[in-house]
C-alpha cells in the first residue's frame, strides 16, 4: 500500500526545526557577541594591563648606597663592585645536589656553604640567597657555558659594602647585613613609599651611623621597564627610570686621630671620647677592643660570631656609648663647682684633710697620712677625698642630683647614634623607684659620701663625662654632642651642614668656673698631671682619675696584685686644652688599669699634642703608652701630616674609594 504524505505538514515541520535551530545559532551568536563586547570594551583596560605584564616586567634599579666620610673627607664606607652567584629556591630543584655540582664550577669554602644555608633558612622561596661573592672572571665564565645545568642559579653584578680601615671607629661607623625577617615584618608598618623604595633592596643598616643615617645613605630605587620572553627572561629595556645614589654624609669624626687612639690602647679595654667645646663636634669616639665591620656584611659565620659574642672581652660592646662606669676623682670639679653654684661652699674655705673621713661609725679612707689643710684649689690639685666626702655630706644627694643632671649625667646626651645608655644619677627618688623591698628603698646619709669622690650608685657614660667637660670648658653653655656634620649630594656635590640645636647656657658665674678651670690647670702644673704634661707647648685643664670596678675590703684592695685583673681600679682622665679657649676636650676609661695618671692621661697628652701641636707619637713612645708606662712623650715627636697609620692595603682601599666619591 503505497504511504500517502502530506506535504503541507512537512513543509511546516521542517520550517519550526529551521527556526529552533536559527534560533539557537543566533543565541550562541549572542553570547559570544556580548563575551566579546564585555572582554574587549568592559574589560578592554583591565585585560590589555594584564597582557602587557605578561610580555613586560618591571624591575627594581638598586641605588648605590651613600659614602661615609671623615671630617679630612677620607673614605670610612664605600662599595665595590663584584660579581656574585645567587640562588632561587622556588626556581631550583635538589638544592644540595646542585650546590654539589657547582663546586667543580665555582669552588664554595665550608664557610661559605654553611652561610648560604643559614640565610637559607631566613629567606623566602622566592628570594634570592647569596651562594659565593667576588667571582673571579675566570669562575664567571666557567658558569656561563655551564649555566643550562644550573636552574635558578644566576650571575649577579652588585655593588658590595667594604670598610676599607677595618676595626678602626667600627662602632661609630657601624656595617650594614641582610635585611632579617623581622625588619621585614617592621617594614610592613611602613608608608607604600618608603616600601617601594626598599624593592629589590636586601641590604639595610644595623650599627652605628650605617643605622641612623639610613634614610640618606639608602638613596632613590628606580625602576626599569624590560620586555620578557614566553620563559621570563629579559629581552630588552622599553624604558628606565634611573636611581638615585644616596648622599655622602661627612662625619666631625678625624679617623687618624681615631686610629691614633685605639693604637695607645693596644690590648687594653676602655673607651675615649674627644668633643669639641664650641659646637658639639665629635672628634674621636673610641670603644676597645673593636671588630671588623666587613665580618657581618654578608652575613656572618658561625666560628666569628661566637669568637666575637662570647669574648670576655665584649668587643662588641660600644662602651663609649653603653658601656657605664663610676667617674671617680674626675666628678671632683663638678662637685667644687657644684658647691660653688649652690652656695654650699665657698672657694677659700679650709678643709682638714688628715687621710680620712668620718661619718656614722664608719671611716671614709683618702691619702695616707693627709694633706693638711686644703681649699677647693688646692683639694682639685691634690685630689683630697676627704674635701670631698665632707662637701658631699654638706650638700646632700639630692642637691648634687639637681646640680648634675643639667650637666647631662645620667641623662641621654642626644647624639646621632643609637642605642645610648642613660646610666645612673642617683637621688632620693632614684632609689625608691629602684629596689622593690621596702627596705631598700630608704636614702641613708652615709651612701651620700662616696658620692662625692664619684663613687657610690655615681655611673656614666664617657660621652656623659666628655659631655660635661665640653660643657665646663666652655664656661657653661652645653652643646648637644654629634657626628654628622653635614650630608653632600653625590651628583652636585652640594653640602648641606647639618642644623644642631643651639647651645643652652646652664648660667654659671664666670668666677666660679674660673676657680675649677685654674685649680684643673693646677693639676698638671704641680699636681697628680704634671709629669705627664711637662713641656708640653700648650697650657691644658685635667683630672686624673682612679674608680673601683668591683666593691673589695680595704684589706683586699691594699693587695692589688693578688685581685683578679678584672677586679682592679679603672684608670680615667678628663681634661680640655687649650686652657684659654679650648677647641678639645676629651674623657677617658683604661679598664681595670689603676692610677688614671699612669694609664689615661698619657693618652690624652698625644691627643693633645695632634690635634693642637701637629705631633705623632713615634714607635717608642707609642708601646710606652700601651704599656702604661710613659710620662711626657719619649724621644722626638712625629710630624702627623706625614703619618698614614693604616697598612697599604687601607691606602689602596682608600684611593680606589676616593676615585669612586
């Protein structure tokens, strides 16, 4: 049976089908048209940024870290350029058998193994840690034919700290090290300016004027807009925005006279300080033993590190700035002065001294069998505890605290470095804040006493020391003690001095200070100085001084070869020169050295013979002052402008640095 069709019905399906699919074509148009529309118009900006950051990179242009200068412009910090090999953790695959390939490329000291895996350990994945420093070009391009073998290891160009005169003024001069993880954290704190400006920085100041000036020293990151290939490597530069080198700064610092100092030290402990009355300036600022700043740049190893923090030595220790000890008779002209000021003694007045003193059942000890009868002249000159021990008892602690602490004792000076200790100036309040049990907490009469010979809970710094000499010398008026004397741009050579505070009269009689200056001027003119400033072509203003380090019997101290060595008297001195108008003034500590006249003021007489007369010691002299064991100086002086203290290798250091200022 032949199917008859209705074509009419055919015709009408076939036409809804066209339609359906008609319709579902054009709806798919649709969607891709409006993906389009929303990708190419909506999204146009957004999505043409993305683009263009997966063919460009922007990368970091590291600034070159400032110079630090001396006040004579002789370089104490600089760079250097070197080649160095780095790796990437997040880019490398077994890191130990890489880096044991690599030794038959680029040899690696154990020391060098053990760093790298330390700051391994500190860093992240994606940062580059130092494998090896100074390449040789021979090793630079044994790596570069090799390099395919090695991923996530590069050849870096850097430009490297170096203190070109080692130990020498490392603690004002400080060193920079490795951003850590906790600077890091801390700069997450910062403003999006300040860390853009650190990108690609990995380097940051950690002592010392390296610290405190880092904002002028880091200078300007720029950036570079490089075009990359499908495997992230450079193709070329689109276009650069340069950085900017950070400035020099210019220390008051004179880095001879500071390596002049720590040689008369030699192997001995103790710290100088030398200011310049007139404006504050720091002339030399000594802590001893010192250590080399060039040790923590990349990062130091373990053996140095432990030799350094475990010394018993502590040469890690500014004691110039931290280090606090008790003045002993150097506090005398400040308590004459003192008792001058508050109207507690006058000049004229004759105190008995017949080698002791007195006071609740106990006996204060002074010179063996007394000087007789002294005024505050001739108590400066002769150094009489007994002056003093009863001048303390007139005053009282607080009366003396109140005097003192204008001076800076016990108080922070200011100066441009950080980390300062206050020390200790004792008052009633002091004490009570001090001890917890009640009954410690009380001021009894008889702790006053020692206070006036610079004994007792009396404990300063040398800058504090130094700090109110300058002041004393000045006739009154205080200058906040600094470093920096001004910052210089590398590219002009434009100096800016750097602005100090004005200086604060304290408001002194001239008369008075005039009786402490000449019975100071005394003491090397008759007095416990005079053999060591005897024909000296200046008039100077000191006091010696000798402090107990440790609390002993009377017993105990009398035998001072059987103490310990770390138990005997510091030896100190403080004096300014010249007289008449000083332009120096310095304080000194010779650790557990005794009698200050034999150790400390031999030193300050060849600080003063430099910087006012132009004189070196010779060799001779030189180990006579280490051994504590010269007077004057011995035999005939050095002309100082013809003396260079440092090695050759300093002098070639020195050179290179200056071409590159």
């Amino acid at each position: 049976m032949t199917e008859i069709r209705n074509a009419v019905a055919e015709q009408m399906r076939f036409r809804r089908r066209v339609f359906v699919i008609a319709g579902v074509v054009l709806f798919g148009f649709g969607l891709l048209s409006s993906r389009l529309v929303y990708l190419q118009v909506t999204r146009h900006e957004d999505l043409s940024r993305q683009a263009e950051s997966n063919r460009t990179a922007i990368v970091p242009v590291v600034p070159n870290r400032g110079v630090i200068v001396d006040r004579n412009g002789i370089v104490l910090a600089s760079n250097y350029a070197a080649y160095t090999l780095e790796l990437t953790p997040s880019k490398a695959g077994d890191i130990d058998a890489a880096i044991a390939d690599l030794q038959e490329l680029v040899p690696m000291s154990p020391r060098e193994v053990r760093r790298f895996k330390r700051q391994l350990d500190e860093s992240r994945r994606f940062d580059a840690v130092l494998l090896r420093n100074r390449l040789s070009e021979e090793e630079v391009a044994r790596f570069a034919a090799q390099r395919y073998r090695f991923p996530g290891i590069e050849i870096k160009a850097r430009l490297l700290r170096t203190y070109p005169h080692g130990e020498t003024g490392a603690h004002v001069i400080g060193y920079i090290g490795r951003i850590n993880q906790r600077e890091k954290t801390a700069m997450d704190d910062w403003d999006d300016e300040d860390k853009a400006n650190y990108r690609g920085t990995d380097y940051i100041g950690k002592l010392g004027i390296e610290q405190s000036y880092e904002k002028e020293l880091h200078g300007q990151t720029g950036a570079e807009l490089m075009e990359t290939s499908a495997g992230g490597h450079a193709v070329r530069r689109l276009s650069s925005h340069p950085s900017a080198a950070g400035r020099t700064v210019m220390l008051s610092l004179d880095i001879k006279l500071q390596k002049l100092v720590e040689d008369m030290f030699g192997e001995r402990r103790g710290a100088l300080v030398a200011i310049d009355p007139g404006t504050g300036e720091v002339l030399a600022f000594v802590s001893k033993p010192s250590f080399d700043p060039n040790l923590f740049v990349e990062g130091i190893d373990v053996e140095n590190w432990k030799a350094l923090n475990e010394s018993p030595d502590k040469p890690l220790l500014n004691r110039a700035l931290r280090g606090t000890y008790p003045p002993g008779s150097t506090y005398k002209p400040f308590m004459a002065l003192g008792a001058l000021e508050t109207g507690t003694r006058a000049a004229h007045v004759v105190q008995n001294d017949p080698g002791f003193y007195n006071f609740g059942g106990r006996t204060f000890r002074s010179h063996d069998g007394g000087l007789g009868g002294v005024d505050m002249h001739r108590a400066i000159q002769r150094s009489s505890n007994t002056y003093f021990y009863s001048l303390a008892n007139e005053m009282g602690v607080d009366r003396i605290h109140d005097f003192m602490k204008p001076l800076g004792f016990g108080q922070l000076t200011g100066i441009d470095l950080a980390g300062e200790s206050r020390g200790v100036l004792p008052s009633t309040a002091w004490k009570r804040n001090a001890y917890r049990k009640a009954s410690m907490k009380t001021w009894f009469p008889g702790e006053t006493i020692s206070l006036g010979i610079g004994q007792g809970y009396n404990s300063f710094t040398m800058l504090q020391l130094a700090s109110a000499n300058a002041t004393l010398a000045n006739g009154g008026v205080k200058y906040t003690p600094h470093l920096v004397r001004a910052i210089q741009d590398p590219i002009t050579g434009a100096v800016v001095q750097k602005i100090q505070p004005p200086g604060e009269d304290l408001g002194y009689a001239r008369a008075h200070v005039e009786v402490v200056r000449n019975a100071m001027v005394a003491v090397t003119q008759g007095g416990t100085g005079t053999r060591v400033f005897a024909g000296a072509a200046y008039a100077s203003a000191g006091k010696t001084g000798t402090a107990q380090a440790v609390s002993l019997s009377a017993a105990a101290r009398a035998s001072g070869k059987a103490l310990d060595p770390r138990q005997r008297d510091h030896s100190l001195y403080m004096s300014f020169a010249p007289a008449a108008e000083p332009t120096i003034a310095v304080a000194v500590i010779v650790e557990n050295a005794g009698f200050g006249a034999a150790h400390a003021a031999p030193m300050v007489r060849r600080v003063f013979d430099y910087w006012i007369s132009g004189l070196y010691p010779n060799e001779a002299d030189m180990a006579a002052v280490r051994e504590g064991k010269a007077g004057a100086p011995i035999g005939t002086p050095l002309q100082a402008r013809e003396v260079w203290p440092f090695d050759d290798a300093d002098a070639a250091s020195e050179e290179g640095a200056t071409e590159s200022l």
